[in-house]
C-alpha cells in the first residue's frame, strides 16, 4: 500500500510539472484597478461592526456600523474617481502622442461588455420555440399586443 502512494505521489509530481511547463497558467485581469489594500481594511473594519451590529442590536453599534459604511463608501469613490481621472489623462496623452493603438486599447476598457440575446422563448401556449425566425416573430408578437400598436402600414384612400 505505501508503495502505490509513493508511485502516485511521484506520478502526480510529474504530471503536475509538465502541465505547468507546457501549459503555463495566466495571471487574473483585474476588472478593478483601483481597488487596494486600504479599500480592502475599510471594509473589513465595515464588515466587522456590521457583524457585532447584528450580534448586539444596540444604538452605539449601529451608529458605529454606519459611520464605518459612510466611510468606507467615500474611500471607494474616492479611489475610483482618482483611478478615473488618471485613466482619461492616460487616455489624452496617447491622444496627444498619435499612438492610436494605446489609445483605442484604453477606450476599449471603458466600452460596456455586449450583451448576448436569448435564442430561446415561449409561445402564447408556453411551448419553447428556438428556432431565431419564430422567436422573432413572437417577439413581435408580444410587442404588438403589449403596446396595442399595429405595425402595418396604415392605407390611404385618396379621393380624386
């Protein structure tokens, strides 16, 4: 029995540090730049008077809990519009400098994530439809009902 364990172990070390060679793992993008360890401590501090909030319901620890909240809200807008701010003068200097790359990379980082649409939906009798032409046209459908508004052109007579 120790013997498998010794041949799995030195198996698994292998295995291990092959995949770390060749595979190589990324490091984590972070989405918040701005976010540090003070961020990080104040809200800490603000979790922590929360919890003893909730533990002992009293005037002075829920008077402590908000002015840890305030505070922790103002350091993070704080930080974050400071971030901002050197982002947009980042952003001019690029400008300034006529390095379009840099400049569109850094405006990318400011362009909302594209939202996926369903492809699925459900007919007046609750089926689920997932074919687009049918979900489409039930989409127009429910508008059409929901707002009470045809979509057809009107006719026009016209008396000569």
């Amino acid at each position: 029995m120790n013997n498998t364990n010794e041949e799995w172990e030195r198996m698994n070390k292998a295995i291990m540090a092959t995949a770390n060679k060749v595979i190589q793992t990324q490091g984590r993008t972070l989405r918040n730049e701005w976010w540090d360890e003070e961020c990080r401590q104040q809200i800490k501090k603000k979790n922590e008077a929360r919890y003893k909030w909730l533990q002992q319901n009293t005037r002075a620890s829920m008077e402590t809990y908000k002015k840890l909240r305030i505070e922790a809200n103002i350091l993070i807008r704080r930080k974050k519009k400071a971030w901002l701010n050197n982002k947009i003068l980042q952003i001019e200097h690029n400008h300034k400098r006529n390095d379009a790359r840099k400049f569109f990379q850094e405006i990318k980082t400011f362009k909302p994530q594209q939202t996926i649409l369903p492809t699925t939906c459900t007919d007046t009798s609750r089926n689920i439809i997932s074919q687009i032409d049918e979900v489409l046209a039930r989409w127009k459908e429910y508008v059409q009902s929901f707002l009470s508004v045809s979509i057809t052109p009107e006719r026009r007579t016209t008396n000569k």
